[in-house]
C-alpha cells in the first residue's frame, strides 16, 4: 500500500514546494505544491521550540477516499511521504522551508 500511495502522491503532488507565510501575526505557514496543493500547514510557538503540523484537508481527503483508508491513515502517509522526500527526521526540521521574508497568502 505504501508504494501506491508514494506513487500516486509522486505523480498528484511532486516534489517541488514553496512555503507561504499565511499569517503575518502569528507565524502560521503553509506548504504547497507546483500545482497548489497544500501539503502540510504548520504554527512556529516558542521561537522554534514546538511547532503543531497538519496535513492539508483536500488533500488527506483525495489520498483517504482513492485508497479506501481512513483520513488518520491517510495523514500518516502523506507526513511519512513528505519527511522521506526531503529528509526530514524531526518535525522541527519543517524550520528550513521558510522563506527570509516571508508573504501571505
């Protein structure tokens, strides 16, 4: 199943993302693809010390309903899926996707 669904993110998604700042007050980001599908959204607290991820809805919601999976499931694979691509072993790591200056949405 995991191969499946790499794939099929491979090919849906792709590799190439940018990170938008979506909250000028709060520093609350949003990773998305070339073909704007947001893969993850995260909140920076404590300069860096803890940050809160979530996959994207939509697109938990395409991998949950094509593969016949629950959406937990779902977002398991599509977080695994993105750390594996962009070798991410921490969460805290998600820290280099964002911009110097960053813009919002």
């Amino acid at each position: 199943m995991k191969k499946h669904i790499y794939s099929f993110l491979d090919k849906m998604v792709g590799h190439e993302v940018k990170c938008i700042r979506m909250d000028m007050r709060r520093q609350h980001y949003m990773i998305r693809s070339q073909n704007k599908i947001t893969i993850i959204t995260f909140m920076v607290f404590n300069n860096g010390e803890k940050i809160a991820m979530f996959c994207g809805n939509n697109l938990s919601n395409m991998v949950s309903n094509f593969f016949g999976i629950e959406s937990k499931e779902s977002n398991n694979y599509i977080r695994d899926w993105f750390g594996d691509i962009h070798n991410l072993n921490k969460v805290k790591d998600l820290l280099k996707f964002i911009p110097e200056k960053s813009s919002t949405v």
